[in-house]
C-alpha cells in the first residue's frame, strides 16, 4: 500500500467517515483500513515513530513462550548446547512445539562475538612481498578436465604480480617459479610473507617455525628473508589472496582454454593488458607506475641464478632405460646394471655417467604420461658382435677370474648368453661385491653358467643391499664413517646395580651420594633432559596472536620471522 493511500484513509477516518465507507470508496478490504488506521493509534501513543522507518512486527505467541525462561538458564549454563539437544531437554520438561522455532529463538539469544576489527596495513616499497598456491579444476579443450596449481607472487607496496600454471606444486616448481617471478619484477623484496606449506616450513616448535634448510638456501642466494605466517591466519596475506579471487573472476572467468600452455600465454597476456593497467582501489594507481617508484628499492639479482633442478639416482635396467614417472628413457647401453645420476630440469632429463660426465639428453614428458619411451638411436647396442663381446668381458672382469671363467660357460651353454649377461649384471647391483664374488665362484664350481642359478645362489647365500647403499662407493664411505662416529657401546651392568637393592637401601644410596650445597650433582643432566623434552613438545595451535594489523585487503601482520 502507498503512502498517499494511508493518508487518504487516515484523513477520512479523521473527517468521521465509517471503515466500511472508506473501503468502498477507496476499493481496498475493511481489513487493510482498520489495520492502517490501527497502526496509526500505536505510533502516535508511543511517541510518534517516523513513518518512514521500518516497523518492527511483534512476535506471535507460539508455545515456546512458557518455556522461555527454562531455554535462558540452560542457554546461560551451556552457552555451545546446540538445538538438538536443547529440544530434547524442553520435550522432557512438556513441551510440544516444533524444531525450527526453537532453533530460530536460539539463534536470537545466543549471544556471539563481535569480529575483530579490520586495520589497514602498508609497507614501505621494496621491504615485503607475498606468495602462495591456489589449486584449480579446469576443462580444457584439447586436453579433458586436469588440476593445475597456480602459483602467485606479488610486491606488497606496487601490487604487481607474478602468476604462472603448473602441474604440480613441488620444491623443484617452487624454487624455479620464484626465479621466473624475481626476473619478470626486475627485484627482490626484502621479506616475504608464506603460509606453512612443506616446502618452506617443516614444522613448529615452542611457537618458532622451523624452516626448510633447503629453501634457506635459496633464499639467502637471493639476499631475502623467508616469513612464516601462524597457522590458519589467511588474512596476513591479505594482498596474495585477495588476487586469487581477482583472477578467478577476471581471468578465468568466460574464457576456455586448449592446454596448459595455452593457459599461460593467456595469463602472461592478460598480466600486461589487464592486471598490470588497472588502477588499485587502495593504492589508487596503476601497478605497472608503481612498480616504477618501487623498483630502485628492490634487491638486485645474483648474477647467476639458483640450480633448481632435481638430482636422483637410477640403475639402468636389462633394456638400457632409466625410468622417472613411469617414463623410461635409454642410455647408452654398456651401463647396464649401474647407477648413474639423473638431472631434472624443467623441460629436460640428463644422464651423467660415474665419472659425472653427460652421457644422455632427453625431452621431459608431461606427467600427465606415463608409460612412453624416449629411445636415442645411438645407445642402443651395436650391430657388431666383437665390440659387444669385449664390453662384456671388460664389465665381467671387475669381478676378477671366476667373473671371466663365468661369462665363458654363460655364452658357451647359453643360447642367449650375452642377453643373460646383460641380466647378471643387473642382479650384481642388489648385493654387495664380496657376496657377488662368492657366488660366482660357487657357480663355476657347480658348472651353473645361467642367471637363474646365479640368482637362486644370490638369494640363499647372499645379502640384499640397503637402499641406501644404492648410492655411489664414496657415499657409502660417508654413511659408514658416520655410523662408526655415532656408534654407543653397551651400559656395563654396574648402571643397573640399584635397581636390586631394597627400596631402604636405595634410599640409603641417595642419600650417600646427594651433592653438597654449590656442587651441581645430576641437576643439570635432569635440568638438559627436562628441555630436551620439552623441545620434542609440539606447539599448541590456536593461541590468540594480539597487536594485529591489516591492509586494505583484510590482511593481518602476524608473520613470523
């Protein structure tokens, strides 16, 4: 109903005319006038509330209203009881209303906290950036549906930003995005602001965050301080996270996209054209300026930037292939049964022999494969029978004579002796030298020239090695000169002596041996025990963090360095 309407109606009530007059003359219900001019009476009899201000209805009396002082005690006593349970307490005392009023006169009486109070936080140019992952389900064309993570880094003081897709969200990727994020901004702030991902941060301990040794070292040949953020604080990084939603509303919303590269060149162009230009609704100017006034500020770069690839060791197989994500890829085919090292980068795979010398280059396939071969025509083995023949028995040799004496049976008995060879000096790689040696003189002295005997005599008279003697000789040295370091002998048994005499005599005991007053006696020892226990306690999580601030983008300072 209008306000001219209530006026007409309250002016012809005024004037004398009846409720039914009005209604017929205007052509609304007797209802609606007498309910317009009922509601006048009340406003101007408590007090006269503005006409044009929302009335508050009255509630409508409903059978928990005998039960409304019952739900205050209770609500009073179990601020957190919730409104099952509530209905189960009101329905033994006889009530026999419904659940949902209950649950909305619950709501209205519980009393909840108000929320903190947002501060603004701005850093000076060139002192804090901020980065972090998103991870997003996106359809592409050409591909089908795949995750792909977005990594984000972004200058707190310009707003401008570094985004790039990747497959996964790894220490390798991690290392190498920041690089490609430092040379697209030209610097390096000072600090920057994490979340507690792995790769940074291992753990916490005594409220102090315990960072990864290996991305310190990136971060300090970079000259920048890496800041840990408490745990489930995502307001301290306000300023990343707000360009999270930014991108999920700019640049993936109404587009499609091929592939994964397709996306990126997207997201590079869509960082220059749009991201860059668009002036912030804080800073009130364009990042690309900004970043300008912010750049003289930033750290310069190392002349060389940090290796970020991955180095793993593999044994070649039967076949002459290493194998990394379900992916082989051939070596050269007379290091058969050796360990080499293995270099992953970003788009490439390199096989360095013993002597690290590169053996092997090789295009990376996309995890999204598994199952291929990458086959370099030129390891494979050559056609010509003799040069075969003498890798054989050079490799065979460095196990000495009954190495030779073995290869001759295995190629004089065997059909396929050299492809058994092959197989013999993959098996050798699982056990140790002397265990090799001794099986293949007790298989020339039986006459067993075959790998399956060879391998039944491994299996019952010889040691599998350890992992992580896989490695190389010089490794192992290292792994055995520590042990021998970190080695405890037994406790003689005169340590335990106490524990035999009586509870008296072990009294006795104490006290003949407590220390004088200024002579430390075993306190220490107790006291570094009692730390060391303490520092194995994890820290509790959920303890208030005072003093906070924000930015504009509802963000906190509460790192922590």
């Amino acid at each position: 109903m209008s306000k001219s309407v209530k006026h007409e109606i309250i002016r012809r009530w005024h004037a004398g005319q009846s409720m039914r007059g009005i209604a017929g003359d205007l052509g609304i219900s007797r209802h609606r006038v007498a309910r317009t001019i009922r509601h006048h009476q009340q406003s101007r009899d408590s007090g006269g509330a503005h006409p044009d201000l929302p009335q508050r209805r009255g509630r409508r009396k409903s059978k928990l209203d005998p039960f409304e002082d019952a739900l205050g005690r209770l609500l009073s006593r179990y601020p957190n009881m919730t409104a099952t349970r509530m209905f189960e307490e009101l329905r033994a005392l006889g009530y026999q209303g419904g659940y949902t009023i209950l649950r909305q006169r619950m709501n209205e009486l519980r009393q909840r906290p108000a929320p903190q109070p947002v501060i603004r936080f701005e850093t000076a140019p060139g002192v804090q950036a901020q980065m972090d992952w998103s991870v997003y389900d996106i359809d592409f064309t050409s591909e089908g549906r795949r995750r792909v993570h977005l990594f984000g880094y972004i200058l707190s003081y310009s707003r401008r930003q570094y985004l790039c897709f990747t497959e996964q969200e790894d220490f390798e990727n991690t290392t190498r995005q920041h690089t490609r994020a430092f040379e697209h901004l030209q610097g390096v702030a000072a600090t920057c602001l994490y979340d507690n991902m792995k790769v940074v941060v291992q753990r916490w301990e005594d409220d102090q965050p315990i960072y990864n040794t290996r991305f310190l070292a990136f971060a300090t040949h970079y000259g920048y301080s890496p800041w840990a953020c408490r745990p489930r604080t995502p307001k301290t990084k306000g300023k990343i996270e707000r360009q999270f939603d930014f991108v999920e509303k700019n640049l993936l919303n109404g587009r499609t996209f091929r592939s994964l590269e397709h996306l990126n060149e997207v997201t590079r162009w869509w960082l220059s054209h749009v991201a860059d230009l668009r002036v912030h609704r804080t800073t009130k100017k364009r990042p690309l300026d900004a970043h300008a006034e912010e750049l003289p500020h930033l750290l310069s770069l190392p002349a060389h930037h940090y290796d970020t690839a991955r180095v793993i060791y593999r044994v070649v197989d039967v076949e002459g292939f290493v194998s990394y994500r379900n992916n082989r890829y051939s070596v050269p085919w007379n290091g058969i049964g050796q360990l080499f090292p293995l270099r992953i980068t970003e788009d490439q795979l390199l096989v360095y022999n013993r002597q690290i010398e590169l053996i092997a280059t090789h295009r990376l396939l996309p995890s999204s494969q598994s199952g291929q071969e990458q086959v370099d025509p030129s390891h494979r083995a050559p056609r010509n029978q003799q040069i075969q023949l003498e890798l054989l028995q050079q490799r065979f040799a460095e196990f000495g004579e009954h190495g030779s004496r073995f290869l001759e049976g295995l190629l004089g008995k065997q059909r396929c002796g050299k492809h058994q060879a092959q197989r013999v000096l993959v098996l050798c790689r699982s056990y140790g030298r002397a265990d090799v040696m001794a099986a293949l003189e007790r298989a020339v002295r039986f006459h067993a020239y075959s790998y399956a005997s060879l391998e039944r005599i491994l299996n019952a008279w010889g040691t599998p090695r350890p992992p992580w003697q896989s490695c190389t000789e010089e490794q192992q040295k290292f792994f055995e000169d520590w042990d021998d370091v970190a080695s405890v002998g037994p406790r003689p048994s005169s340590d335990y002596q106490h524990l035999l005499l009586d509870e008296e005599s072990a009294n006795d005991s104490e006290d003949l041996h407590e220390p004088e007053d200024g002579q430390g006696g075993n306190e220490p020892e107790n006291g570094a025990r009692q730390d060391n226990e303490s520092k194995d306690r994890e820290p509790e999580d959920g303890k208030p963090d005072h003093d906070q601030q924000t930015d504009g983008e509802g963000e906190t300072d509460q790192g922590h360095a």
